[in-house]
C-alpha cells in the first residue's frame, strides 16, 4: 500500500488502495493504537518498563542474566532497537523511550564484566574457563579438544570462532 501511494511498484492496485481506505486502513500506524490482546504496544512497553525500574532498584543495575528471563529478552530488544535508534536507523525506539531508559542508566552497550548469568560475570567465567584450559594443557601438553566432547571443548571451540572473527575484523 505504502508503495503504491509512493508510486512505486507494489501488487496495490487503486481498486485495493479504495476498498482498504473505505474501511479505515492507514499505511503507518502510532505504536499506542496497536493492541496486543487487550493491551496497547505502549502500554505494554510501559509495564516492560517499570518492571525494569523495580529491577534495577533492587539489584542496582540494568543488567538481567544473559537469557534469564521474558524480562532479559526485552532489555535485550530494547537495547538493540536504541542501538539502532543512535545510529538513525529504522527502529521502534522513540525519543521518549531512550529518555525512559537513560533516566534509570540504560545504556546500549556494556562491558562483558558487568553482565551476570546467574551469580557470576560473564568475565568471571571465561575467566575460569580459561584456567580449566590451562590446565588442560598442561596435563595433557595441548590445547585441542575434540569440539563437542565436553563443556571445556565446546567452549575452546566457541573462543576458536571468536578468535577468528576478531582477527578477521
């Protein structure tokens, strides 16, 4: 629709573009008038939102467990999408968002050392999983596992591809 009314190539035909705008039909569309079951989008940010808030007072920082919860993949959309939003990209984050996030400490990116799975920094455990590498190595005078033979190896291989990419660049 929006395409046809821009005049550019689209499967709208007039015919379609009148039945759709008879009936109310808008090519874009405010975020508060999208429902969700009973609920607005906003309304639904909003709650994401102050649950965030209650977090962060109680635990003092913006950061949930990696995957921990519905919660975590929020913050992680919504740090995506005001990622997107700084670089002036398409995204679904708003000025007033952004502003609702700095004002409680929100920031789009993060160090690994602050980011927790369950009790531990992310920096914690590649720490120690470093040292189970040192380990290995020296008892066994090497520092290839087979990929997939246990946590140890799946994470060698993980830091591999790490490795390479940031080589790479």
């Amino acid at each position: 629709y929006r395409l046809f009314k821009e005049g550019k190539s689209s499967s709208m035909t007039e015919e379609r573009a009148q039945k759709l705008e008879s009936i109310g039909f808008k090519c874009s569309f405010n975020v508060g008038d999208v429902m969700r079951g009973d609920k607005t989008l906003e309304h639904i940010w909003n709650a994401s939102f102050h649950e965030l808030e209650a977090y962060k007072f109680k635990h003092g920082r913006c950061y949930l467990p990696v995957g921990s919860c519905t919660l975590g993949r929020w913050v992680g959309h919504q740090r995506d999408q005001y990622r997107l939003f700084k670089e002036g990209k398409s995204s679904s984050m708003t000025e007033e968002r952004a502003q609702k996030l700095e004002s409680i400490g929100f920031k789009c990116s993060f160090n690994v050392g602050d980011v927790m799975r369950g009790d531990k920094t992310l920096e914690h455990i590649w720490n120690a999983s470093f040292h189970e590498l040192e380990a290995y190595k020296f008892k066994h005078g090497r520092c290839y596992l087979p990929v997939g033979s246990c946590t140890l190896g799946r994470w060698v291989g993980h830091q591999r591809d790490q490795y390479r990419l940031f080589k790479e660049g």
